[in-house]
C-alpha cells in the first residue's frame, strides 16, 4: 500500500471518536492482511519470569511453547510445519509486543501455534514529551522483528495487525508504522478506542457462564483502560460484544500513571492520590447505575472481569506461585475480600520486593501499583462481592472475530439429520 494511503487510513482510524457511555455500534469484519516479510532475531520473552504465552485455546489446557526467561533462540523460519487454516494476532501496547498464531478446533476455540510476548514499553516517556522515543521506538522494531520472522514462516491464512494507545497519542506515531514497514514488512493498524473495547470483550467471551446477567469489564492497558458494561438477556447472541451497553476508555494507564505519581516508592498518600485520578475520570463517564439499566447487581449473576497484567499479577500473588501458571490463573475467581487484601499486601511491599516476586518481577515492579490504583478505583465505582480474572486479551479478540467472520466453527458443526437448516 501506498505511504499516503496508509498515512490516510492510520489517520481516518486515529480521529475517529464515538460517543463514549453510548450503545457501541456493531464490529466490523477484519480485513485480511497481506503476508508480511522480515528478517529473523532472536527470541525473548516479556512476561514476568516464568510467564508462558503459549496455550491451546481459551480455557483449554496448555498447549507448551517457550516460558520467559528461556535462552534466546532464532526463530524456527524454514523448519515449520504446513498447518491449515492459520491465523495471526498482534497487538502492539504502550507496554507490550504481543503475537498469536493460532488454528481454530472446536467451537469458539482455538489452538495456539506459536506465540511471542515482550516488554518494550514503546510509551516511556510519551505523557511529558507527546513523542516515542527513539530508544523506546528501537525496542519495539527488534521485538517486530522476532515477529514478523514468525509469521513468516507459517502460511498464514488471515492475519490483524494492530496498534494502541501509544501510537494513537504520539505526534510521531505514524511516523513509526512507516519506519516499522520498512524495517520488518509488518503494516500495522493503529485502532479507535472503541474498537479496542470490543476487542477486550471479545477476547474475554468464554469466561462468561450462561447464568451471568451483567458484566463489567475492564482492559488494564499501559496507556489507557477500557471499560465496557454488558448486558446479556435470555437471547444471547454469539458474539459477547454485541450486548455491550455502555462503554469507555480512560487516558490512563500503568505507565501513564506510574509516571506521574512515581511506581518505586509508593506510600498509601500516594496510592490514594492515583485512585482519585482515575476516579475523578470515572465521573466524567455517562453511564447510570446498573439498576437503571435493568441491569442486576445481585452476587449470583453480576461480577467483574479484569483482563490485565495488574489482575493476572494479583491472581499469582494470591496463590503464591513459585512461578507464573497461566493454568492456574486464567479463569480464577477472586473475591473481594481477595483482592483488597492482595492489593494491601502489595502496597505494604517495597520496590525490591516487589521484583523479587516471582508473578510479578523487575519489568513490572515499578508498574504494578498504578494498575492497582486503577483496579480500585473501577471496584468503588461498580462494588462486586467477585471478579474472575483474565489472563488473554485483544489478540483472542483478534483470533475470534476473524475466524467467526470466516465462519470456520459452523463449517465444522454437525448438523441434525432433517432438522432445521442452522444460522
């Protein structure tokens, strides 16, 4: 594609603003993407050590792949198998360079091919200068790089590139893509907020039961933190995006906040000094109480989702793992007692504590009570005796709604002999 068409696309995304507390409208199908090109580098991971972002499907069982804190190794390019129906994912943060291949099996599922996640924080520094910076803009290209080497070597049948946060706000954010196509053959998307709503909602889908009558649920971000109000009536459709009621998206998020309020050394003055920041933006959002939505708050069938570095960190924490098991924490249930202790027990800590903690490490030491802040701030907002935690995010997202656009569950359903043709 043309340079000024992409600048025209990126920018036509970046400016598009909806109405934020309103009815999203519905999603809009993916768009295939070409094979991209690049060269090999080594392999790392980002998630805190121990951290394996590799799996079969969500809330299936692990599928193996390469834990954090393996030694580096190149990309296998010409050795990967042939495997039908391929789909990628990528999700370039302020924080995080995150990809997913995967293939889809059953319904609704997906098994992972191979994956790739690393910490870049492409937004360090942005809220004071409204730039990336060259040294933040370098560490995302190597990661791009790993990337762009796997997808590659797979025939990929469809594939979403995107971008967040960073990209939007930065002055030289599409300045960066183009820097980015160049040097990895990757063209990347820069999404709309509302768009990256949706997506954190879809990617979360599977984790809500049949007896939920109305969610809350928010996507933690480095930059920014969605948040989306569901309603889910006895005609549930396939797509958990569709009954969103109410959504919006916060200008904040753990690097933002962390740079603001300082994340090495932070004192209960400070804690509260970051929950009335984001409070004092939840005000701003137009949306009534539940109950006046026709939405129930009663413990049996309302709870929260978190999707987050920040709740899968107090998840680890609150089950004291020896090492991060995304097993473990994917799906779990905290209360609400959980949660205030965990995060009390995290404020009582200092920094090197902090990044002694396996769940949580160095790359996250100086973060992980920003995310709490804003963690708190939405539970005074919506008080919830539960929250399930979700370790997956707008790469799932990504991986469902192409492969339901592409119809590939009904072509593998059975149907009834004689019975009704299915929708």
């Amino acid at each position: 594609m043309p340079a000024d068409k992409a600048g025209k696309r990126r920018r036509k995304s970046r400016n598009k603003r909806s109405l934020q507390g309103r009815p999203l409208v519905p999603g809009k199908a993916a768009v295939p993407a070409g094979r991209p090109s690049g060269s090999g580098a080594a392999a790392s991971a980002g998630r805190p050590s121990g951290h394996p972002d590799a799996r079969v499907v969500p809330n299936g069982a692990p599928s193996g792949g390469s834990a954090a804190g393996e030694a580096p190794s190149r990309p296998a390019v010409a050795a990967a198998p042939h495997i039908p129906d391929l789909y990628a994912a990528l999700d370039l943060g302020t924080n995080n360079c995150r990809l997913l291949i995967a293939q889809p099996t059953k319904p609704g599922q997906f098994r992972v091919v191979d994956a790739f996640s690393r910490i870049v924080r492409l937004g360090e520094g942005l809220a004071a200068s409204g730039r990336l910076s060259p040294e933040a803009m370098d560490r995302a290209v190597e990661a791009l790089r790993i990337c762009a080497a796997k997808l590659a070597g797979r025939e990929i049948r469809r594939m979403r590139l995107i971008a967040t946060e960073a990209c939007r706000a930065a002055a030289n954010g599409e300045e960066f893509l183009r820097r980015v196509v160049e040097e990895t053959g990757l063209d990347l998307e820069i999404i709309d907020r509302e768009t990256e709503a949706r997506l954190a909602v879809s990617g979360c889908s599977s984790l809500v039961g049949r007896e939920t009558r109305s969610v809350v649920l928010f996507d933690i971000g480095g930059g920014s933190s969605e948040i989306a109000v569901i309603r889910i009536a006895d005609n549930r459709s396939s797509r958990l995006a569709n009954h969103i009621t109410h959504w919006t998206s916060l200008p904040v998020g753990v690097v933002t906040l962390s740079e603001r309020h300082g994340g090495r050394d932070v004192s209960p003055a400070i804690f509260e000094a970051m929950i009335d920041e984001v409070a004092a933006m939840l005000d701003r959002f137009d949306c009534p109480p539940l109950a006046d939505l026709g939405l129930s708050d009663a413990a049996e069938d309302f709870h929260l989702i978190g999707t987050s570095g920040t709740v899968t960190t107090l998840a680890g924490v609150h089950l004291d793992l020896p090492r991060y098991d995304r097993r473990r924490v994917d799906g779990l249930w905290l209360s609400d007692d959980e949660v205030t202790a965990m995060q009390a027990k995290l404020l009582s800590w200092d920094y090197s504590s902090r990044a002694a903690n396996a769940c949580i490490g160095p790359d996250r030491a100086d973060l992980v009570l920003a995310g709490c802040a804003i963690l708190e701030a939405i539970r005074r907002r919506w008080p919830s005796n539960r929250m399930r935690v979700a370790d997956r995010g707008l790469r799932e997202g990504l991986l469902t709604d192409m492969m339901a656009d592409d119809g590939v569950w009904r072509r593998h359903r059975p149907r009834r002999p004689n019975g009704p043709r299915e929708r």
